[in-house]
C-alpha cells in the first residue's frame, strides 16, 4: 500500500525564527505557527479556532526563513508530519506531532523596512527583500492591453501610442532567477 505524508500550511508565524546549528553545521530553524478557521454556525454565529502547530526547517531553508521572516509575519509551508518521543526529567514520556519543512514561500511582498498591517513597526526591519523594478513583460501569445489580437499576434500597429500603458501597479513584476534570495 502506498503511503503519502504531506503538509501545507498557510499561516502566521507566533514568535521569531529560532536558528541554531547542529554539531555537524546543519542549520536548524524552529518555528511556531498559527492557522486560523473561520465558520458561521447554523444560528449564524461567527466562530474561529486557532491551531498552533510547530515546524522545523533544515539547511539553507532554514537559514533564509529567519534571515527573512519574524513574529507576526505569514508563510506558506509545505512538508511532512513527523512524530517524536522522548523522556522528560521527571521520567514521564512525552511525544510530540510537529512539521518538517521541505519548502516554503513567501506570502506578502511587504518592502524590508515598511510597517505591518497594524501600522506597528517590526523587530529587525521587517520583510528582508527590496521591491523590484518594473520591467517589461512578453505578451505569451495574449493580446496587450488595449490592442486587437491580429496586432498582439504581429500585424503591424495602425497607430503607436507615445506613452505606452504602465503594468498594472498591483500585478507583479516577473521574478528572475536571480531575484530568489536562494
């Protein structure tokens, strides 16, 4: 029988990025995470349930995400459940169900430097990447804005605009290999 053990999680981190490193130099970052869920019951009251859920990140993973993220900030996640056991002090046993990060992705595009939503400043400066310049797209066989497609896909323009449209200020600009921080 096959076997799959996979986890996404959107979330918000519920303290800073702890980074240490193993005796062999493996960088090891833990994390605390919250997942929110919202439902309305059938009387139409408004409900949330928040699950806290720790991760672990590993290597270069795990040394980007507490170079770039803090408290309060959100993340996506993806990885494996993973289950621990071990002996407390007192004697008694204790296990414990947390993730192991194998990816993640940045969720906001919060310039390094620029207040959260609540308009309190971030320890350490926040997101920890620049906005990127506006650069020019290709069309991938779609007509521009404002264009017909027989012109899209090579006709000759009737007319040449002097200020050709902007990119849309809320679209962003395409991501180069070199842009990724990894």
């Amino acid at each position: 029988m096959a076997n799959l053990n996979k986890v996404m999680l959107m979330a918000n981190l519920t303290r800073d990025p702890e980074l240490t490193y193993l005796p062999s130099q493996t960088a090891v970052c833990r994390l605390g995470l919250a997942t929110n869920r919202r439902w309305t019951t059938p009387d139409g009251q408004q409900k949330e349930e928040v699950t806290f859920v720790d991760a672990d990140a590993f290597g270069k993973t795990a040394e980007n995400i507490a170079k770039f993220f803090k408290k309060g900030r959100p993340i996506f996640i993806e990885g494996r459940l993973q289950y621990r056991q071990w002996e407390a002090q007192d004697g008694s046993k204790r296990s414990k169900l947390s993730v192991v990060v194998e990816n993640f992705q940045f969720i906001d595009s919060r310039p390094a430097g620029s207040a959260p939503e609540g308009g309190e400043a971030e320890a350490g400066g926040g997101g920890g990447y620049a906005p990127r310049p506006q650069q020019a797209r290709p069309a991938f066989n779609r007509p521009a804005a404002g264009r017909p497609a027989a012109q899209a896909a090579g006709a000759p323009p009737a007319h040449v605009d002097a200020d050709p449209p902007s990119q849309a200020e809320d679209e962003a600009p395409p991501i180069k290999e070199d842009d990724i921080p990894f």
